[in-house]
C-alpha cells in the first residue's frame, strides 16, 4: 500500500514538474514583452518630456530676446519723441528769430534814413553858421534861436548814432544766435535719422523673434498654456505691487476715490476700432479680460483717469505695460506700448500721456490692450468710457 502511495506521490509531482514547466515556457514570452513595452512608453516619455522641456527652454529664450529688444525700441521711440519735440521748439525759436532780425534789419533801415536827415540838416545850418550871421548884422534873438536848434540837431545826430550801433548790434546777437540754434537743427536732425535707423533695425528683430514665438507656440494647447501662464505672471506682478499701491495711494497728489462715480466718462486711452472686446473668445474657453483697440505706432496713449503709476514695465504677452491705480482696489491696464512714458510712484491726471501705442509682445499689429479691474477681478470696460 505504501509502494502504491509513493509511486502515486512520485506521479504527481512529475505531473506538477511538467505543468509549472510549460506554464513557464507560455507565461515567458508574454512577460518579456510587456517589459519591452513599458520600456519603451517610459523612453517615449522621456523624449517627449526632453522635447517639452527644449521647447520651453528655446520659448523662455525667445521671450528673453523679445523683451530686450522691445525694451530697446522703447528707449529708442522715446529719445525720438523727445527729439521731436526738441526739434518743434527750435524751429519755433528759429521763427520767432527770423522775425526779429527782420524786425531789426527794418529799424536800422529807418535809423539809418533818419541819419542821413539829421547830417544833411547839419550840413545845411553849418552853411549859414554863427560867424557868419554876426557879420551879416542879424538879430541876436534869431543867433539864439539858432544856437539851440543846432545843439538839439546835434543831440539828435548823437541818439541817432547811438541807436543805430545798439540795434546793429542787437541784430548781430540775434543772427548768431539763429546760427547756432540752425547748427543745434541739423546736429538734431541727425541723430533722429540715426535713432530712426537703430529702431526700424529692432523692429525688424522683433518682427523676427515675434514670428518665431508664435511658430513654438502654434498648438491651441501650446498656446492656450502660454496665455494662462501670462495671466498667473500678471497677477504675480500684481501682488509685487499691492504694497507700492497702498504708499502711492497715501502720498498721491490726485484723487484716489475709485472708479464707481465715473462710470460711462472715463477717457478713452486711444480713439480706434475696436479689434477685440471684453468677454470675446480668445483661444479655447479663455475670454478677453479686456479689450484690443487699433491705433497707428507711436500715439500717444492717455490716461482714462487720475491715479497713480504702480507697475511700468515689461510682461510676458502683454509686452511693455502700465498699470493704474485708482483707488478702492480699481486699476487700469495699458499693454501692448512702444514706449512707456512714466514710472513707478508718478501720478497722473486723467487724459495724461502714459505711453506710445506699439505691438510689444509679439503682437503682429500696432494697438493697445485696455483692461479694468476691480477688487482683482476683470470688468467690461466699455460701459465705464465716455461716448
């Protein structure tokens, strides 16, 4: 009976032998190609997060260069703006210079014609001098009388004299002068080319770096990540300045009573049409928080209302920016500029200019971004403009 148990026991266990051995054969292969597979998904992870982390590198490169370059166009497009006005208030000097030389050039006309009477007067009494009249037996009464009117001719002549010099010399100051006011023209002159050239180089550069920004970012998902990371950085910046807002409030020469009592005659930052207005769709479900408004390169963009600059600098997809602060948590956006024309802490007063219409940002045409925000949330702000 034993013999039979062991014999049976020695059966099984070959069985068992023989049946986890072909599970074994069969289960292998299965396993060794699932290994493969999660291999390979993890290497395709890999490369798919090096190739990420690439693009956000080359992307973060491209904005670098961006923002150089338009703060470049900024310093240049301001140095312009102020050559410009540099070269109105010389050509209105050279004007009113011209005008005086010909004012003086006109009296030392007349001065000089005046002369020429008052020596031919002289000339003529010196015919019939006093040495003269005594011999001839006049009346002392006529002597004097002669007397006096030769020595009032004579003062005459001398004021004459005296004035035209004065006015010669007048007229000599005022030519060199309009000299060197012409001179200071043409060295203005120059150097606007010169600034001219240097910006549409930059702009050139911008175009470029703009055009490859938005090549990187030419998903919908790219660029819906993009416009979402612009808005946390917005809001960074904004935290950054909520404590310069509060000083700024405290020390502001304008009134900071908020928005509320000025809704529909707040001014109209730029006159233009409107590209894109608040509440429109952006990318995907992302509205605009604002509103775009054409405007020609380098207008000057006015304040809607008095306030106090808190932010003056360049952002990530809003390009160079300034920020408002009106009082009780309302503010104002202005992106998108060419040039920013105050600084932080500065207040303004409503119409002020703040800054020059652009396309910072890597915007493919000149406009202005406007935006409300009140207690930190984005308003429409068309109702709050005037007509």
């Amino acid at each position: 009976m034993l013999g039979i148990n062991l014999r049976l026991l020695k059966t099984l266990r070959a069985s068992a032998l023989c049946t986890g051995a072909l599970l074994c054969l069969l289960i292998s292969p299965l396993s060794t190609a699932s290994d493969e597979q999660l291999s390979g998904v993890k290497n395709e992870i890999s490369r798919q997060e090096q190739q990420l982390s690439s693009s956000n590198k080359k992307l973060n490169s491209l904005q670098t260069a961006l923002k150089k370059q338009e703060q470049s166009i900024s310093g240049l497009a301001k140095q312009i703006r102020t050559s410009n006005a540099t070269l109105s208030s010389l050509q209105q000097d050279i004007a009113l210079l011209n005008k005086e030389s010909q004012r003086l050039e006109q009296l030392k006309l007349g001065q000089m014609e005046l002369l020429k009477e008052l020596l031919n007067s002289q000339y003529r009494q010196g015919e019939h001098n006093q040495l003269n009249a005594i011999l001839s037996g006049q009346d002392t009464n006529q002597l004097d009388r002669m007397t006096v009117y030769a020595e009032r001719l004579s003062k005459a002549r001398t004021d004459a004299i005296n004035e035209l010099a004065a006015t010669d010399t007048e007229l000599q100051l005022k030519r060199h002068t309009l000299t060197e006011q012409t001179e200071k023209q043409k060295t203005v002159l120059a150097s606007l080319q010169a600034d001219k050239s240097a910006l549409e180089k930059e702009q050139r550069a911008q175009k470029k770096t703009a055009n490859a920004i938005q090549r990187q970012i030419s998903s919908d998902k790219s660029y819906l990540t993009e416009l979402k990371d612009n808005e946390k950085r917005l809001k960074v910046e904004l935290e950054k300045s909520a404590e310069l807002a509060r000083v700024a409030a405290e020390q502001a020469k304008v009134k900071m009573d908020g928005l509320g009592k000025y809704k529909g005659k707040l001014q109209w930052p730029v006159k233009g049409k409107v590209l894109h207005s608040y509440g429109s769709a952006q990318s995907g479900q992302l509205r605009w928080n604002g509103m775009v408004i054409s405007a020609k390169e380098g207008t000057e963009v006015k304040a809607a209302h008095d306030g106090t600059v808190v932010l003056s600098n360049w952002l990530r997809g809003y390009g160079l920016m300034v920020v408002i602060d009106h009082g009780k948590g309302d503010m104002s956006f202005y992106g998108y500029n060419q040039a920013l024309l105050r600084n932080v802490g500065e207040t303004v007063k409503a119409g002020d200019p703040v800054a020059l219409v652009g396309n910072s940002g890597g915007q493919a045409f000149s406009g202005l971004y406007f935006e409300i925000r009140r207690k930190g949330n984005a308003t429409n702000p068309s109702p709050w403009l005037g007509r």
